[in-house]
C-alpha cells in the first residue's frame, strides 16, 4: 500500500535531515547528497562545460554545506540555500579562471541571426499560388504513445547528446527552464539576461531538440 | 511582426511563434491568429503538440546518481568535519 508523497512530506522528511545532519549524522548527510546529486551537477554543468569540472564544483559545494550547517537557520529553503552556495563557487571558480565568456556575450551572439526552427525548404515557397509558406514537408506523428517512447532510454541519450550539443547560452537556459524546471523570472535573474533573450534562447534551443527529436522518430 | 498582422498566420511564421505562445507572452492580436491557424492547420497543431511533448520529456530526464568515488571523498571530509 502506497500513500502519494506530498511536498509536506519531502519538507517534513527534509526537515530531519537536516537536524540530524546538525548532530552530525552520516547516513543523513549521504541521503542528502544522494537526493540533489543530480540537480547540483546539471546546475554545475551550467557554469562548468565540462563533467569533471561540474563534479569538483558539486563537492565543494557540499563542503560549503558542512561549513555553512551549523549557521543555516532555514530561512530560505534548503534547496535554495544549497543552489545558491553552488552558484557562488562556481563564479567564484570562473572569475579565477577567466577563461569563461560571460553569459551577456554569449547570449547576444546567440540571439543575432536567423536560426529556422524548422529548415525553409520544408515549406512551400512565399510565392506559391494558393498556400505560401506552409508547410510542403509537414511533422508526423509520433506515434500513438509518445510519451512513452520519449521515455525510452534510447530517446533520453538522444535528448542527452543534444543538449550537450546546443551552443552554450541555449544550453544553460534550456537546462534550467525545461530540465530543472525553473521560472523564466529565475533564469533571468540567475543569468542577467532580458526576457526577450531569455525566450529567444529558449526557443532555439527546444527547436533544436525537437527536431533531433523528430529525426530520431524517423522522418527523413 | 510589422508586416504579418494584416493577413494570416502562415505555418512558416506559427513555428517561429510556438514558445511565446507556450511562454503566454505573444500580445492578444497574435494569440488570437495563432488560435486561429491551429484550429484549422493540423500540421501545426502536431507541431505545437510536439513541442509540448518535446518540453514534457526534458522536464522527465532522469537524474545522475553521484560516483562512488566521489561519495567517497565526501565521507572523507564529512568525518574529519564531524
């Protein structure tokens, strides 16, 4: 028998770990970085471009934790707090190594320029007599369950290699929109990017997947 | 937009129009063409429903679990902290 978990569980739940962590408790401390492991390295991979690098910035963040524990009151949540102790070494990292392009810079470079979200030729001419630029080579079907099929291991490698793919401001505002869920008020607060961009990078980037997405169901 | 509010929508310009219409920011005028289109494209609305689809299975990607070497270092630090 199974009872659905609600939020106010995984606080509650939370809530424990954390006053156990306090006491200095491993198993809650392993249960809490088995439970953002992932979340933490995708927000990392937004800084980081590279694994191993979004690892090291995950541990450090984690040894932030363990200093910053004891003086934690839990004001913010604890998912906030813990993103934000990430963010801030993973800046902290970049502004050392200088070798990182600001967000501002890539984001103006990815929004200049026509990028198709659909490649022209797949509509009909502006000319045409009845039904200019419509479409002449239309999107399928994906089938009668797609959402399981997008489920498949296959189909989320292939999302995967996309994404790791997109020019690197598509990246990090797909990443954290789409994958991790954010607002587009946080985006553009945690990237200092305007809205406008913040959509236009969006949509590229889901363009690009979708397409990769459309060519793996089999059209062409 | 400056030209395109006179005549329809094309399928050309709705796939352009697909995230500010998900995103709810495109102005009433637009929103209503858009509506209008879809309602009698089903090219475009097996688009806007990929798109949707496509936003679903990123939202569903499963999370990494952490190395054990990693998880290692960590309880390294963890007891000499503790």
């Amino acid at each position: 028998m199974t009872t659905p978990i609600v939020n106010n569980d995984i606080a509650l739940d939370e809530a424990r770990l954390l006053t156990a962590l306090r006491e200095r408790d491993e198993a809650a401390f392993v249960s809490l970085v088995r439970r953002y492991h992932g979340p933490l390295l995708r927000l990392a991979m937004v800084y980081a471009g590279s694994r191993s690098v979004a690892e090291e910035i995950v541990q450090e963040t984690w040894l932030g934790v363990l200093q910053g524990i004891d003086r934690f009151e839990g004001r913010a949540s604890f998912k906030t707090w813990l993103f934000r102790i990430l963010v801030n070494r993973a800046k902290t990292r970049s502004e050392r190594e200088s070798r990182t392009v600001p967000f501002s810079a890539l984001a103006a470079s990815e929004t200049a320029g026509d990028e198709p979200a659909v490649s022209p030729d797949r509509f009909l001419g502006a000319d045409h007599p009845d039904w200019p630029n419509h479409w002449c080579a239309p999107p399928t079907d994906w089938g009668a369950s797609p959402d399981q099929l997008l489920l498949s291991k296959e189909a989320r490698e292939r999302i995967g290699g996309v994404i790791a793919g997109l020019p690197p401001a598509q990246r990090q505002v797909i990443t954290l929109r789409d994958i991790e869920g954010w607002s587009a008020e946080e985006v553009c607060n945690a990237l200092d990017v305007s809205e406008t961009n913040q959509r236009v990078l969006l949509h590229r980037a889901r363009s690009r997947v979708r397409g990769a997405l459309e060519h793996y169901f089999g059209r062409e | 937009m400056s030209t395109a509010d006179a005549h329809e929508m094309t399928c050309k310009e709705l796939v352009e129009l697909v995230t500010d219409y998900l995103e709810d920011a495109l102005p009433p005028a637009a929103r209503t063409r858009f509506d209008e289109h879809l309602a009698a494209c089903p090219f475009c609305t097996t688009y806007v429903e990929q798109m949707r689809q496509t936003v679903k299975a990123l939202g569903s990607l499963p999370e990494a679990s952490i190395p054990p070497a990693a998880l290692d270092a960590l309880l390294g630090h963890f007891r000499k902290w503790r």
